[in-house]
C-alpha cells in the first residue's frame, strides 16, 4: 500500500489537523506494515499558486508534477484540512490544483467529465473552531467538507471518509472532548482500510 500524507495547517505543533493525519497514518501503518508513505507539508513548503505552464520556472514545474505523480501513485491519500475563513487553506488549494489535471485525473467527454483517479481512498482530518451541522444557517458556510468531496468525487474518487474534530475554539474542555472523540473515530475510519 502507497500511503499519501498531506498537511496545510498553520498551526504546527499546536495543529489539531495535524494530529488526525498522523493518527490516521499510524493506524494505516500498524494495519499494512508494508505500507510506504510519502510526506507532503504543503504549508511548510508551500507550491506556487497555479498558473500558465509557461510562466514557471523549471524547479516549479518540476515540483507541479512531483505533487501530481505522488497522488497518481497513491492508494491512500491522508489529508489534514483546517478550516479557514469558512474553507480550506489556500496552500491546500494550490495542491489541489497541481493534482486535478485534465487528461491526468479527470477528462471531458460526450457525456460529461470522467474521473480518472478511481480505486484510490481519500480520508481527510478536518478541524474547525466552529460548529457547521448540516441543514442549519452556519452548515450554509462550509465551504470545507462539501469542496472536498465534490472535488475528489470529480476525480473519480467515490471512498471518501471525514474525521472531523468541529468547535475547537468552544472552550477548553469542549476542545479536549471533541479531540477525544475525533481520534476515537480514526480507529474505525482506518478499520474500512483492511481490505485496501
């Protein structure tokens, strides 16, 4: 198994995102001993925002299809997503744009657009200071979760699974409670991995 492991918070040590994945990683790898992982922080090492093939230079073209060969390689994609003025980061953003590639992940056809990254499983780590339910005014916000699944899924990806710690900035003990519970939920989200 070819583990792909990314992260975008800010935050560190002090990411709560940032612990999910790692959490998710470690489960992955005590379930496929012979699992291999490949570590992307695309905050700390952050891609250049997307344009025209023509104005990069080189090492960033080069690093442009590093990033797409790594989730074209991956049977797993593990990805820490914090939210962010009611989305994703924008360093996350610039991955997600060297990763949906026409001809390459997706292509247009007489029917419509096809994905072309199927059998792959995405889980992502979510965090967020707020609560967003669905159906409720602030669930209208989330501009996060709902994203993320309609971009994997036009990429062909239908496993697609969500830890999501919500409400961390409710109050310490709330926090201390929903991280609880959030790594509680890594165990079954990695249990549906056995049969990858």
């Amino acid at each position: 198994m070819k583990v792909l492991h990314v992260d975008a918070s800010a935050l560190g040590d002090h990411s709560v995102s940032r612990r999910l994945t790692a959490a998710i990683v470690s489960g992955l790898e005590r379930q496929h001993p012979d699992a291999s992982v490949t570590y992307r922080d695309v905050h700390a090492e952050p891609l250049d925002h997307w344009g025209l093939p023509g104005d990069k230079q080189d090492a960033a073209a080069l690093e442009d299809d590093k990033a797409l060969q790594e989730f074209l390689d991956a049977d797993v994609v593990v990805i820490g997503s914090p939210m962010y003025n009611f989305t994703i980061s924008s360093s996350l953003k610039a991955w997600i744009d060297r990763i949906a590639v026409a001809g390459k992940t997706f292509r247009y056809t007489a029917s419509g657009p096809e994905g072309l990254a199927k059998g792959k499983r995405v889980i992502v780590g979510l965090s967020r200071g707020g609560m967003y339910p669905a159906g409720s005014p602030a669930g209208a916000m989330d501009f996060q979760e709902p994203y993320l699944r309609t971009l994997f899924g036009f990429l062909g990806v239908t496993d697609v699974a969500f830890v999501r710690a919500e409400g961390l900035a409710l109050g310490d003990e709330h926090k201390a409670k929903v991280i609880d519970t959030a790594l509680a939920d890594v165990d079954r989200v990695v249990a549906l991995s056995r049969a990858a």
